[in-house]
C-alpha cells in the first residue's frame, strides 16, 4: 500500500503548533522593570 501525505492536514497542525508556542512565550514573558522614583510618583499623587 503507498502512503500519501495529507498536506492540509499538516499545515494545519503546524499552525496549531506555532500558535501554541507562541502562547507560551506571552505567557512566560515578564515585562521589563524599570527604575521607578517613588517619591516623585508620591508627589504627583499629592497634586
């Protein structure tokens, strides 16, 4: 018996694949800290 790709099929579980490390990658992202003065955040507050 020959065996035949199914080529739609794949492409669709590739994309599947992709999106779902993609995923993942969001999820695991930490955003970036940045230096962040506390006072002047207190006396804009204070306005």
């Amino acid at each position: 018996m020959a065996v035949t790709t199914l080529k739609r099929k794949l492409k669709r579980k590739r994309q599947k694949q992709t999106t779902r490390v993609i995923k993942i990658k969001q999820l695991n992202a930490k955003p970036v800290i940045k230096n962040v003065d506390v006072e002047e955040l207190k006396k804009d507050f204070s306005k």
